[in-house]
C-alpha cells in the first residue's frame, strides 16, 4: 500500500496562487533590502532623532503591553470562564467580545478622534483632568493610550480564545479539591495559561509598535515626547530616504522576532517531563497499604434533584459506608447525578451529605500537567487536610503513591505516564484525602482487561479500608459484581430501581453472574 509521506493532497491550481500571495509579500521586502544605504546604516540608526524614535518606541510599547496584561488579561479570563447555563453572564461574555473587535477594524485615526474627544483639554473626561492641571492628550502617556487603545483587543482575542480552547478542566478539579479561586489563578490557570499569555502579550507589543494614525492624531508628532518609529519613518520618507529606511528595518526585525515569539511561546511542544523511559524495576509494584486512613464516620446521602433542562429527577437515598453501584442506559442521568453531588452542575431540590467531604475520580483523570505525581497529591492535601504539617504531608504522599504501587512515579509528570499509571496516581490523590463520600465515574472503562482486573481489585481493597460512602457509575457488570454492596438503577432520567445487585441482576431469570447490565433496566 502506498504511504502517505507528503500531507494531505491539495488542488495543482492552488500552488501558483499560493506562491503570488507569498511573492506579493515578500517581493516588498526583498526591495527595501536592496535599497537600504548598508555602508552608512549604523550611522543613520544612531542620529538623535531616530535615537529619540526607538527609545521612545521600546518604552511605550512595553509600557502598554503591560496594560494590555494588567486589564486585559482578567477580562480575557472571565469571559472565557464563563458557564453557558449562566444565561447572563455569557450574554455579558459575548457583548464584551463583540465590543472589543471594534477598535480592530475602526480606522487608527478615527481612534485617536475618539481619544482626542475623551481625554482631550475640552473632551469628556479631559476637561475634568485640566481642573487640576493634568493634560493627556500631545504628551507620552497619549502615545501609550493611544498604542493601548489599538493592542488591547489583539491581546484580548489572542487570549481568550486560547484559554477557551484549552477548557476549563483543570480548574475544575482545583476547585473540588477546595482551592480557593486565588490558589486557582496562581497556582493553576495562570502557570498553564503562561505560553498564551506570552504569545498574546508579543502580538500586543507588535500592534503597538506599528500604531500611527491615532498616536499622530491623540498624541502629535514632537520628537523625544510623541514621535514614535512609525511617524518618524513618515516624516522623513522623503528629506531623508536613507533614515527611513534604516528605521524600516528596525520595525521589520523586531516584527519578526515578535512573530517568531509569539509563535513559539504559543506552542504546546507536549514533550514527556521527568523521567519517561520504564526499567523492569519500574513496573507497578505490589501495593502497601500501611497507613491507609478510614473515612470516619460516612454519611447517608439522601437526593432530591432536578435538573430540568437535562430531563432529570433523581430521588434516591444511597447507604452510608456502602459502595453502590449506579447503572442504566446511555443518558440515564448517572453523571448529571455525581456532577450535581461534587458540586460542579447547578441543581434545582435538595441534597443532604450531612457535611461529608467529597472525593471524585473520573474516567480520565484529571491530573494537572505542570506539577508532577508528588505535587498533584500534596496540592489536594493543601487545600483537603489542611490540619496536616508540611512534614506530615510529604509523609502521606509518600504513603499515598505506596498504596497504589507508584511511589517510583513521584518524581513523574502525568504526560510521561500510562492511561493506567495516571488512574492510580489520581486514586492515590483521592485515598490520601480520606473522604467521606466517593464518587467514582466509570474509573476503570479506559483500561484493558488485565489492568482493569488489578486495579479493581486495588479499588476494593481500597474502598474497603476507608469505608467512605461511594457511588460508582459503571457499565461493567463485574464492577458490579465484585465491588458494589447496592444497586441503583437509572433510567430516562429517574431511578428504576433499586436493590441489590444480585437481586436486580436475577431478574431475568438464569445466573445473575452471567447476566447483561441491561437486564436491570428491564432490556
Ligand atoms: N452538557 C450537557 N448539556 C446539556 N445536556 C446534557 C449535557 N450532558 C448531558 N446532557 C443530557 O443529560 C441527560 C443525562 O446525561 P448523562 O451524561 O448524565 O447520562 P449518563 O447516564 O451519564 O450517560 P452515559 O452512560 O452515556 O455517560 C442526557 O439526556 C444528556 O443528553
């Protein structure tokens, strides 16, 4: 069979239009190059007027890119973060967007009108500023609004639809794991938001260095105060060539190093961190379960939800200490139940957990990318089990990661572990927290039969050792079989049924042992 080496095949016709556009380009460029006086270019670019140009140019620029971080990055935030069955809010979200596009397609001088009328002696808020001597418009801090002005929505863009792309996962889980919102930000969406910031911040530092039609309109065009690169190449275009097209090429470098920035800081290079290759010595190995912790005291958890825009009503009290199973079709309600029970989906009704602390473990757990296996557990310790020292902390991950069979993963980053590795670390995170209540969504389907069969069976043990009060949602009848005491079934939304899970499984008649899930459900 022939291999596809070369990409994805596109139309012969698209090539040589392709290259025009290329040519259209760079052909302009190629032109400046060949007509730049080389011999003299250091002198021109060392004149004080194109001194006063460049320095004025760095500083503002920086000066706004820093504004366009400071305002605009919390705004980016909080409209990426917004929940879409927050009706208001992402009306809000949205209207911001919309609103900041317009000063990226508005004409640079109508923005600086638009300035010049605001911060102006006699504009809106200008002749309010002139009572007590402070003039705006025509001096330095004019040229950083004015270059603010036209970035901030190129930083906001670039930013917030970085951070919608990327999702909100991890801050989830921050969250049910008790950290407070500032932890949050810091600890977790800021460190992983970093590239995109940065890329964000060199494409704001480009749009402000090329800005000239509302800096000439705001701020005028006096050397050493207001008269950036920009107006300075168009001033002296024609009295003196050879400067302005030295000055070009200073903005055409530093366009394309801030390109190149901007590229690269945005680039997710996913390369494995900590050590990747396993040795034999490395396999999981056999877990130690001294020191696991019991629960205490677990609750009897009682619902009474609805969420109606998902056609669920769920009424049901679950047993406390026991492992119940939760099972039904596809769209039952199973996760909608266990999000409205961890506190991540909005609910309308009652739920009663009687103040227990809450452990959740997903499918594919989330583990956070930038901290490594020791840290995403001592992170949830932080916030979970805050009586513990520091010393008392490393103790329990160190203990944690023994319980699962991992403590040579301590080190590790979750991109350089197997789907089967990273659901033990995440079990280990949960274990150590010692939580009252758990909640297990389908925390075995991803793996193949063998890892599953282990894992299950360190889950029992597990569970049994804290006796928490756990709900697990599975479509595995043998989950069913060797971990649950009790059965719910859920079905359109609403329990069906209810027992346990040999009596529900026997329904049908003939080996419950034998039996499809579905026989619960009556299918
Ligand atoms: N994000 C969402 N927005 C709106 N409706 C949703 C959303 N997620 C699920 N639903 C709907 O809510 C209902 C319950 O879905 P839920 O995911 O709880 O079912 P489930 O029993 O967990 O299904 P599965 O076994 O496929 O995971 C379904 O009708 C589904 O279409």
């Amino acid at each position: 069979m022939k291999r596809h080496t070369e990409g994805t095949p596109v139309p012969w016709w698209m090539i040589p239009l392709a290259v025009i556009g290329v040519a259209f380009l760079v052909i302009p460029i190629v032109a400046l190059l060949l007509r730049l006086p080389w011999g003299s270019i250091w002198e021109l670019l060392t004149a004080p007027s194109s001194r006063d140009a460049l320095w004025l140019s760095i500083w503002t620029c920086t000066v706004a890119t820093l504004a366009c971080v400071v305002f605009g990055a919390p705004l980016a935030i909080w409209c990426a973060r917004q929940n879409p069955q927050h009706k208001t809010r992402t009306a809000i979200a949205k209207a911001i967007r919309g609103l900041l596009r317009l000063p990226m397609v508005l004409p640079p001088v109508v923005a600086g009108l638009v300035l010049l009328q605001t911060w102006g002696r006699y504009g809106l808020l200008g002749q309010y500023l002139d009572l007590f001597g402070v003039r705006v418009a025509f001096t330095s801090v004019a040229v950083v609004m004015a270059q603010t002005f036209v970035a901030l929505p190129f930083f906001f863009a670039s930013f917030e639809s970085a951070l919608r792309a990327s999702g909100d996962k991890y801050e989830r889980q921050a969250r049910t794991l008790g950290a407070p919102s500032s932890t949050i930000f810091w600890k977790i969406t800021l460190p992983l938001a970093r590239p995109a910031l940065a890329s964000a911040a060199a494409l704001a530092f480009a749009r402000a260095l090329g800005e000239f039609g509302a800096t000439l309109t705001f701020a005028g065009s006096l050397q050493g105060v207001t008269r950036t690169i920009p107006l300075d190449i168009y001033l002296l275009r024609e009295d003196d060539t050879g400067q302005a097209l030295a000055l070009s090429l200073v903005l055409i470098i530093l366009a394309l190093l801030l390109g190149s920035a901007a590229m690269l800081s945005g680039r997710n290079t996913g390369k494995p961190r900590g050590r990747f290759q396993k040795t034999k010595s490395e396999q999981i190995q056999e877990p130690d379960l001294t020191h696991l912790p019991s629960a205490g005291a677990a609750p009897e958890v009682s619902v009474d939800l609805q969420v109606p825009e998902r056609q669920v009503a769920i009424k049901s009290t679950f047993p406390a200490g026991k492992i119940t199973a939760i099972v039904g079709p596809n769209g039952a309600g199973k996760s909608t139940l266990l999000s409205a029970l961890s506190g991540t989906l909005p609910f309308q009704g009652q739920v009663d957990l009687q103040g227990a602390t809450v452990g959740v473990l997903e499918q594919s757990p989330i583990l956070f990318p930038h901290f490594s296996c020791a840290k995403n557990i001592d992170f949830a310790l932080r916030h979970t089990r805050k009586e513990l020292a520091p010393k008392q902390r490393a103790e329990l991950v160190k203990s944690a990661l023994l319980w699962v069979g991992c403590d040579h993963l301590a080190e590790r980053y979750p991109s350089a572990l197997s789907g089967g590795e990273k659901q033990r670390v995440a079990l280990a995170r949960l274990a150590s927290q010692a939580p009252q209540l758990v909640l297990l969504d389908e925390p075995l389907s991803a793996m193949d039969e063998s890892a599953a069969a282990s894992a299950r069976s360190l889950l029992r043990k597990i569970l049994e050792q804290l006796g928490a009060t756990t709900l697990l949602i599975t479509h595995n009848p043998q989950d069913v079989l060797e971990l649950a005491d009790w059965m719910t079934v859920l079905k359109s939304g609403q329990v069906y049924a209810q027992g346990t899970a040999l009596e529900l499984l026997s329904k049908a008649g003939g080996d419950p042992r034998q039996a499809r899930l579905s026989v619960a459900w009556g299918q």
